[in-house]
C-alpha cells in the first residue's frame, strides 16, 4: 500500500491543532478556576494595598500628635526635687450594672493604668443591712477595673440599694456612687 | 474562543471595581463594632501578605529626617534630635525587634493568639499611626499598640516595645474572647453605660455589646465616639473620643467588612456514652439500659461555621420537634428540654466544643431514638440532628403502662366528645369516658386484676359510680381481655351524676394491678359538677315562674320561661317554638286544673293561653325526647302540641 502524504499542509495543520489545543486548555482551565475561585474568578484582595489616602494620613497625624503631647520629650523633662508621692484622685464609674438570675454583676471603670490596688463595695438600703465586699485593681491597656462584683441575689432583697465603690491604689484613691436596681 | 481571555481580565476588573467600598463612620455600630469571626481569623494574612500591605502604605520613608517637621524646629531630624535625641527614623514596614521583622512579629503573635493579624494591624494604626507614619518615633514604637497606655496620662514603662505591645495586646483580647475568669473587664456583654470621652460632661449612652470582639475593644478604648464624631467621619468634634471609630474606619477602608456574613455550622467529631460520670466506661453504640438508670453522653462537635461559640449561649437541645422534652432528662440537665451548654468558654471558627451531661432512662421500657440539635440560644438552630438509639429493657419483672389517650364523650356511642374540664352534668345523667394505654412493662397484665380506678386518693370511693363500675372504688378492666407486653388495651365506662347536687370536683383516675402496685395515678382527670335536674313535666296547678325550665327526659328539649316575658322551646341547637310575647310582661306559666295552659302577668292579666279549658282536669305540659311540647290529660289523651316534633 502506498502512503499518502501532503507536506504542503503540514505547518498549517499543526497551527489548527496548537491552537485547538490552547483554546482547550483555556477552556478547561476557565471550569477549573471558576469551581475553585482561582484567578480571573477569585474574590478581590481584601487588603487595600492603595498608597495611603489623604484621611487615612491626616488622621494618623492627629493620633501621632496626640502621642506626642502624651509623652513629655525626655529632653525637655524638668527634674525634680520631690521624692515622696503625692496623693491623686483617679476617675471611677459604674460602667455595668445587670442582673441574671441569680447574680447581680457589678462592674467599674477606672480612668486610669493602676498597678495593684483593691476596690471596696458597700451596698446599703435604708432600714437593711449594708452588702460590702472587695475585690483587687486589674489594670488594663489605657485603664483599670475591679476584679468583678458578682453578688448572690439572697444576699440582696429587692429595690433600689446606694452602690459607692471606692478605690485605692498606693497614694491614688477615687470614688463613685449610684443607685441600682435590685428585681 | 479567541475571545476568552479579553472576556476573564475584563470580568476580573469588573468584580474588582464592584469590591471598592467606601468607608463611612455612619455605619458605625457601638454595641458591634466587628464581628467575633472577623476578629479573630488568625489566618487572614501570612508575613509575606502583611510585609507586602506595610510596604504599600509607606511606599518612602524619611529614615533620615530631610523632611519639613510637622511640629516647627526645622527639619524631622532636627526636630527629632532636640526633644527626643534622634535624628533618624525606622518606619514599621523596616522595623526588627530582637531580629524579627515587625510583619513576623505581628504574624507570630497573631498565630499565637489566635487573633486576626487585620486587627493588629488596625490597632498599630489607631493607636501610634504605625502603619501610615514615614517617621516614627521611637516613643511609638515603646507603645505601639497603646497597652499601658492612659487617655489622661504618660505611657505604662513596663509593656514598652514593639513585641511586648503586640503581646499584651493579643493576650488580652483572647482572654476577652475566651471569657477568662481570670480577666475581668469593666464592660460586660450586654447593656453598659459607656461615656463619650474621658471628660465626664460629654455624657454617654447606654450601649447593649453584642460579642466578645466589642467587648475587647472596648477594653481598649473605654469610650465610643458620639454623634458628632460620627458625623464628622475622619475628622473631629467636641466631645469626640476617636480609637473605636478609628478603629472601624481604618479596618474597614483597608480590609472590607468588620461584621461579614456569619455563617453557622458543625460536624461530629466524636459521640461517645458512659457507665459513669468520670467518663471511664464506655458503653456500646447500641444502647441498653435499665429503666430508671443513669448514663452519660459526651459529645464533641467542630465549629465549621465563621461564629464564635460561648457557654451559656451554644446548647444542646431536644429536637424533632424543637424543644422537645425529653423523657431521659435528668437533674444535670438545664431543663427537660436543654442536657447543656458546651463545658468551653468560648470555642471559635475550626475550634472544637465539648457537650457532657447525665441522662435517666424512663421506666417505660422500649425502644427510642432521641434526637437532639444544636442552637445558639434565642438566636438559631444549626442545621444537623444527633441521634441516640436507646432501648430500655430489663431482664427484671417491670410493670409499666403508658397512657395513651382519655377522652370524655356525651353519649354511650362515644361520637360526641366534651371538654374534661368544666363538665356540668344534671343529677342522675351520665357521661362516657374512654381511655387508652399500653403496656409498656415486660410481664401480661391480666384483665381480672388490672382495673381502671379512682385516685388522689388511692382506693377512693367515687360518688359518680355507677352499674358500670365493679365497685365505687374499682372499674373496669380492658374490653380486649390480658394485655401482653406492648399490647393496647382499651377501657370504657360511665360516670353517672349522683341524686344530689355537687360543687365542681377533680375526678382523677388511675390503673391498678391488684393487690402489687398502681401502674400509674394519673391516667386522667374529669373536672365536674352535678347540678339539679329541672322537672320533666308541668302538672295540674304548678306554676312555671321566670327563669324555670321543663328538660325533656333525654336532655335534649328545654322549655324555659325567660326574663323577657317569652316561653321558648330550646332544641340542642336552636329555639324551634315560642308564644313571642317578649316584653308582653308574662310572668308565671300555669297548667290550671280547667286543662288550660295560660301564661300571666304579675298582676294575672293573661298574655297567652293555650285555648284548652274545659278539656279536663289533671293535665299535664311534657316536653318530648322527640321535639314537640304536648298537654295531656290523665288518660293521655293530647289536648295541645306545638307540632315541632322532629325538628333539631
């Protein structure tokens, strides 16, 4: 049997079959990424990789300023003589005061980074008597709290009590006053 | 298909563009400031992602300080030299601590405590500017993150650098998230009183935090930003405490969404029972137990959805349907329906959570199949059902029934059913009660010696016994004969309204096995009275009077003289006959001994008459079973009839 064979069409059907073949590829490689979110079909970057805006920098100014004057240069630090500790008055609130159940929770905000201390509760409702307990100082980033008042409702009747939380931290002392609600 | 590619980068620049959003404060929420499943996806970048995002913001630092200082005295350098003795500046993209990279640094620790290095990334940004200051100074970096860092006072010494600030930050926002009791925090979950600013006459609001990535930040920054501050979005306003706001804006101008679509979900991991409460001895997946004995299910589940999970919140529950009650509730359960809460404080995205509790086999034996589900409580149930095939069995004799049904009807065909409460029966008439059980227990329960009977007390003597019963005090046994274990058995009696009248009573019941024990007090309960039968008949010279009744003897027919003056004949459904005399001033119904039936006035003027006298002494007025009002005279002869026979 003789072979036929056409040279003259060889280079052109080698072109039709790379470009099937590419075509292929793009096509299997389209199913492929749109099942697996890859490239073109993946969510778009999350992270903003934009030069910083204009607000973005402005504001970081005011937070660098703001550290800044937070922190008196040491260079300009005037030196002092006074070696014993002067008496301050720290800022303290009640920030939560919720009931469950079977617990009424207690909870305060000092205006500022203690180390240690305690914070001493009392409770009292005319005619009753008064709740107190104690509880130490935690401080944390840019203030301190009360290591929780978790008060038993058997320890409390019912209706309006004077809560004040006093707080004392070496020469560092506040205090705050509210009236709760017991149900 | 030449097309293809074209078509992919123009669709990939599309979707790009529609992910842009533009930040705004306004959508700022205080009590959810960013989700717990956002903040702590710890995954979200590696150190190549947070090198190549630092790199971005500051593409040039000014490390020698050439720049105009922002703060007068020259240049940054110079600056920098006279209040802080330095003169060159490393920005964070740049910056190695102890030969780490800032990026590992915030990687590592983010890794560690499984917090989203985002966040971290955000909180250098807030607190110090970090991330976007092309000259930082070394103070900053000594506080990078704030920690120790007052609103009103000069930095904490001891948490100064980069890598300890970093760390005190991470480790307090995991103890935050895991709900350390160790950790206490000055906000808790729910409503709180939060101020506006440091400065006390700003005010503040009550603010209800909703999860444990508020709650953390706000144990960062105390304060929430008030209405001005929100309105004036990057900017600022009197009164206005910036660190959370900034927080939401930065992390939401360079990261998309703080809150994302939540998404709940678990698998089981293991599901496993025990003999004791140590968890020591397993029990086999095919379940048997006695009745009346404890085991205990330990049961781990993986968080598979983007919400973290907390005690108290994340519970199991009876299921199919939901909030079932279930009948192997025991006393470690939260209540019938609830065997726990998970034993974990907090268990995040991927995390797995643990479920232990005791549950008590019913002395009904059996087989059951317990399903229960998962659900965040007064929130969701998670999609999935677990459940546990238990046979209760014993080798023991159990005598047990399961009451099925108790129903109370009308009639003795049992086709009218009544209400079991608030039943009004007249003296002498009756009601029909049929219950339903089954015999749940292993032995034959003999039809000779398990009756239906009186309870609370036991053995008590009913006075709505009647000839159905085998006594006051013992009624019947079942109409299908012994009940062998599993078979139904079916019990059917009456109860008969006593002579006298009887103030409203709890008729309970119970079943007996004679002489060995009750199989249970409270099979049902009758709720009944017994009122006084109105007469059947109006003889010669008795007097209806306003508000009386003739009842026929079948109950059915009632002939009553109304306050309105009209004598009506009442079917069980409607009024089938009347005189209408309303408001005619009738007043007394007599059957006078001439054989006329005349109703009168007050004053005996007559108002209507049946036009029968002299038809004979010693009639009567009957209301009849079948519907028809009839005077007869002594020899039954009918004198006078409405004709409303038949009708209902």
């Amino acid at each position: 049997m003789k072979l036929r064979t056409n040279n003259k069409k060889t280079p052109k059907k080698f072109l039709l079959i790379a470009l099937a073949i590419i075509a292929g590829l793009t096509l299997v490689y389209g199913v492929f990424a749109f099942q697996t979110k890859a490239w073109p079909f993946s969510p778009a970057s999350t992270v903003n990789l934009n030069p910083t805006s204009s607000e973005e920098k402005s504001t970081g100014e005011e937070i660098k300023s703001d550290s800044v004057n937070n922190n008196t240069p040491p260079n300009k630090a005037t030196p002092s003589n006074d070696i014993s500790p002067s008496a301050a008055s720290a800022s303290v609130l009640f920030s939560a005061t919720t009931q469950d159940n079977t617990t009424y929770h207690i909870r305060v905000l000092i205006e500022t980074v203690l180390d240690g201390g305690t914070c001493a509760l009392s409770l009292t409702k005319s005619g009753e008597q008064t709740y107190t307990a104690n509880a130490d100082i935690q401080s944390g980033p840019s203030s301190s709290t009360c290591k929780g008042f978790d008060i038993p409702l058997t320890d409390l009747s019912p209706g309006t009590w004077v809560a004040t939380v006093t707080i004392t931290s070496g020469s560092t002392t506040g205090t705050a006053t509210k009236d709760i609600t017991v149900q | 298909m030449k097309f293809t590619l074209p078509f992919l980068v123009l669709f990939a620049v599309v979707a790009g563009l529609l992910n842009a959003q533009p930040a705004s404060a306004t959508s700022f929420n205080p009590g959810r400031i960013i989700d717990d499943g956002v903040f702590t996806e710890a995954t979200s970048m590696g150190v190549g992602d947070i090198q190549q995002f630092l790199n971005s913001k500051v593409p040039v630092c000014d490390t020698n300080g050439t720049q105009t200082s922002e703060y007068g005295g020259g240049t940054r350098a110079q600056w920098g030299q006279a209040n802080y003795g330095q003169s060159t500046f490393t920005c964070l993209k740049d910056y190695s601590e102890n030969g780490k990279s800032s990026a590992q640094i915030i990687y590592d620790t983010a890794q560690q405590y499984g917090i989203n290095p985002k966040v971290m990334l955000v909180l250098l940004q807030k607190e110090q500017s970090l991330v976007t200051d092309t000259w930082p100074l070394n103070i900053q970096y000594r506080s990078a993150t704030g920690y120790g860092c007052p609103d009103t006072a000069v930095c904490d010494s001891q948490y100064y650098g980069l890598t300890n600030q970093v760390t005190w930050a991470a480790k307090m926002f995991r103890a935050i998230i895991n709900d350390s009791p160790t950790w206490y925090t000055p906000y808790v979950l729910g409503d709180n009183y939060i101020r506006y600013s440091p400065d006390a006459s700003c005010g503040g609001s009550t603010v209800t935090i909703a999860n444990r990535a508020t709650q953390a930040l706000y144990n960062y920054t105390p304060y929430q930003p008030n209405a001005a501050a929100i309105a004036a979005g990057w900017g600022s306003a009197p009164c206005g405490a910036y660190g959370n706001r900034n927080f939401y804006l930065y992390y939401t101008n360079w990261f998309g969404s703080t809150t994302g679509t939540p998404s709940y979900g678990y698998s089981v991991v293991s599901r496993d029972v025990y003999s004791d409460a140590t968890l020591q001895t397993k029990l086999p997946n095919l379940l048997t137990v006695e009745p009346d004995s404890s085991f205990y299910v330990k049961l781990v589940i993986r968080n598979t959805g983007n919400q973290v999970w907390y005690k108290n919140s994340l519970n199991i529950g009876g299921d199919a349907p939901q909030n079932r009650a279930s009948l192997f509730a025991s006393d470690t359960w939260l209540n019938a329906a609830r065997p726990a809460t998970i034993n974990e404080a907090s268990v995040s995205e991927g995390g797995s959570g643990t479920f232990t509790f005791k549950m008590t086999a019913p002395k009904e034996l059996g087989d059951y199949s317990e399903q229960f589900g998962v659900l965040i409580e007064g929130n969701r149930w998670l999609s999935g059902t677990l459940t546990i095939p238990i046979t209760v069995a014993s080798s023991s004799p159990v005598y047990y029934v399961k009451p099925l049904s108790f129903d109370a009807y009308s009639d003795a065909t049992l086709t009218t059913k009544i209400n079991l409460t608030g039943i009004s029966k007249y003296t002498g008439s009756k009601i029909y009660i049929k219950a339903v059980l089954k015999n749940t227990g292993n032995q034959m329960l003999p039809v000779s010696v398990t009756k239906i009977a009186p309870t609370n007390p036991l053995n008590r003597s009913s006075i709505y016994a009647d000839s159905s019963w085998a006594n006051s005090a013992r009624i019947v046994g079942a109409k299908e004969g012994d009940l062998a274990p599993g078979a139904t058995g079916t019990y059917i009696y009456s109860m008969t309204a006593p002579s006298a009248p009887q103030a409203m009573s709890q008729e309970q019941f119970g079943v007996v096995l004679e002489g060995q024990q009750w199989l249970t007090e409270n099979l049902g309960t009758v709720s009944i009275q017994t009122l006084q039968r109105p007469p059947s008949e109006l003889v010669e010279n008795q007097t209806l009077k306003i508000g009386d009744s003739l009842l026929s003897y079948d109950e059915r027919f009632r002939l009553v003289l109304q306050g309105d003056g009209n004598l009506v004949l009442y079917s069980p459904y409607r009024a089938v006959w009347s005189t209408q005399t309303q408001g005619k001033g009738g007043a007394r119904l007599v059957m006078q001994n001439d054989g006329n039936l005349v109703l009168y006035r007050a004053d005996w003027t007559p108002v209507w008459s049946s036009n029968t006298a002299k038809r004979g002494g010693g009639s009567k007025l009957i209301p009849q079973t079948d519907g028809n009002l009839v005077t007869y005279t002594p020899s039954w002869s009918p004198t006078w009839w409405t004709g409303t026979n038949g009708q209902q």
